[in-house]
C-alpha cells in the first residue's frame, strides 16, 4: 500500500519547486495504542 | 520510574481504546469497544466515565500514582476541552464540555485534544516521529485525522482546530462530506471511502483485509482499486508537502490495526 503511494507522491510534488524530494511517508509505528498514549501523555508530560 | 500512570482513551467514530499507560510509555493494559455513538452524547459519556473508573480501580489495585485521564476525541476540541463541532460520526459531540464532564465524573485531572493530536504525541514520544523535527501526521478511518507538528510541539492555531487535514477540498464539487461541503479529502482517502470504491468497482472482497489478500493474489480488481485509492491518498499528501515542507508524513489508521484485548462487554452495552 505504501509503494503506490510513495510513487504517486513523487508524482505529484514533481514541480519546479520539487517539495516533495526527501520526505520520508511513514508507517505509524504504535497503530492502535498511538492514541491512548498519546492521550496519557497530557497528563504524564503536559508541557506537550 | 514505573509507578505513575495516566489513563489514554481515543475515542473514534467507530471503536473506543482506552489503557492504562506507565509514565515511561509502557502500555500496561489496553482495551477496544464499539463507540457508542449513534445513541447521543450521554450514552457515550456513560460509556467513556465506566471504561475510565474501572481503568481507575485497576490503577488504584496495582498501587500505581494515577496522574490524571488524557483523552483524545473525534472532532474540533477547543483549547478549554471542549468538543466545539463533532464530526459527523459523532452526532450529537457538538458542544460537549468534555473536560468538565469527565472531571466530574471522574474525580481526577483530565485533558482533552483531538485524537488525531494525541496520536502525533504518541508516535512524537515513542514511535514514527520520535526523531522529526516536523511532521504531518494522518489516520485513515472513518474519516481522515489529521496533526501538524512543527519544531516538535502540535501546531494548534488560534482556537486548537488546526489540523483538519482531511477536509482540504481535492475535487471541486465532488462527494458530499459530513461538514457540508464538497469534495473534501476523507470522502476519498478514508476507509469509508474505499469502502465505496470497492461498491463501485465491484471487486468480491467486502472488507479491506479482504481486498489486500486479493491483492497479494494478483487480482486485477483489487489492483485497480488500491491503486485509486493510493493516487487519492496521494493527492492529499502532495499538497500538504507544498504547505507544511515536512521532513516526514506517518500514517497510521485502521489498515495498522494491532492485536488487542477486547473490553469487557459490559463496556460495548453501557
């Protein structure tokens, strides 16, 4: 799923300006539990 | 370290997660139930104070120092904790003071932010994001999440709703979204959306998990709907490059879904 995207990506960032060079897409790595901790978060780092 | 905890729930249009999260990250306990959502604010509400007071009790059994409940939620949350507009997936969110309610509720320090930003905090501490400067995160689901991090704080804007990535309008007079307006980029790069895709191409499948295996069998069906798919996703994705310039884009959502505990059902019937 994400090669297809990655390559449609290219395709349409690809511009005089090229902004699209060197951005990584990412899996989001914690799935599910990104969420919940994320939202813990607020209250055991609340600077954030 | 290892005896302070918060209590992390996200609740999405389609299922509630909650868990009991050690202050150095650690997910000791995480449990999944269907939103409650279709039956109004105060069901949900009911459902959202159960799951946290039995999370609460289990803190208090392990002996552990409860910070507090952090919840993320579906739609515009203000900077005082309040659900200012619900998505559509949420009927009847608008105007909940969730913060206020839970606290209440609760008896414990609670804040509230959209779930999209608290998952950005998540991968941001421990995940996809852990070493980006600035990043765009999104979530595939019901609809499409989305977080700005610029300089490693979520950018919030003047009233906290920025980030609404998913209502970027990619097809001029396109598909009706659940906001009123037209064309906007969750009615093509969201899971319901490429539930609708597999309707109109016709492919056998039924689920996404079902389409994926077709895919990785070679059907030429499912190819072409993941690959309008992918281009819809894409679309939406160039254009945030051309604003943001971040280092990196994550995408998490259901297509990532993790192995869970599923809560007990008394928290699905609340």
């Amino acid at each position: 799923m994400f090669e297809p995207i990655r390559g449609y990506v290219k395709k349409f960032s690809l511009s005089a300006y090229n902004r699209g060079a060197g951005v990584a897409i990412r899996k989001a790595v914690l799935g599910n539990a990104a969420g919940v901790i994320g939202a813990a978060k607020l209250l055991l780092d609340p600077q954030k | 370290m290892g005896k302070r905890c918060a209590i992390g729930m996200d609740i999405g249009g389609t299922q509630l997660k909650a868990g009991i999260v050690r202050d150095d990250g650690k997910v000791l306990y995480q449990c999944t139930a269907p939103t409650l959502a279709i039956s109004g604010r105060e069901a949900l509400l009911g459902q959202i104070g159960a799951i946290a007071n039995d999370l609460k009790g289990t803190a208090d059994e392990w002996d552990f120092e409860l910070a507090g409940t952090g919840i993320g939620t579906a739609g515009f949350v203000d900077l005082n904790g309040t659900v200012a507009e619900a998505t559509g997936n949420l009927p009847g969110w608008s105007g909940t003071r969730l913060k206020e309610e839970m606290e209440s509720r609760l008896q414990v320090p609670v804040r509230v932010d959209n779930d999209a930003n608290a998952m950005a905090a998540g991968e941001m501490w421990l995940g996809a994001g852990k070493d980006a400067e600035h990043f765009i995160m999104i979530t595939l689901g019901t609809g499409v999440g989305g977080s700005i991090v610029h300089d490693r704080r979520i950018y919030r804007g003047r009233e906290g709703f920025a980030g609404a990535l998913g209502h970027q309008r990619v097809v001029i007079e396109g598909e009706a979204c659940t906001c009123g307006q037209r064309g906007c980029w969750e009615q093509y790069a969201s899971v319901t959306a490429l539930r609708r895709l597999m309707v109109t191409k016709g492919v056998q499948a039924s689920t996404a998990e079902e389409l994926f295996e077709d895919l990785r069998n070679g059907d030429p069906a499912a190819m072409s709907v993941v690959d309008e798919y992918a281009r819809n996703i894409a679309v939406g994705l160039a254009n945030l490059i051309h604003v943001f310039n971040p280092s990196s884009i994550i995408v998490g959502g259901e297509r990532l879904r993790l192995r869970e505990t599923p809560c007990s059902s008394r928290f699905g019937d609340t």
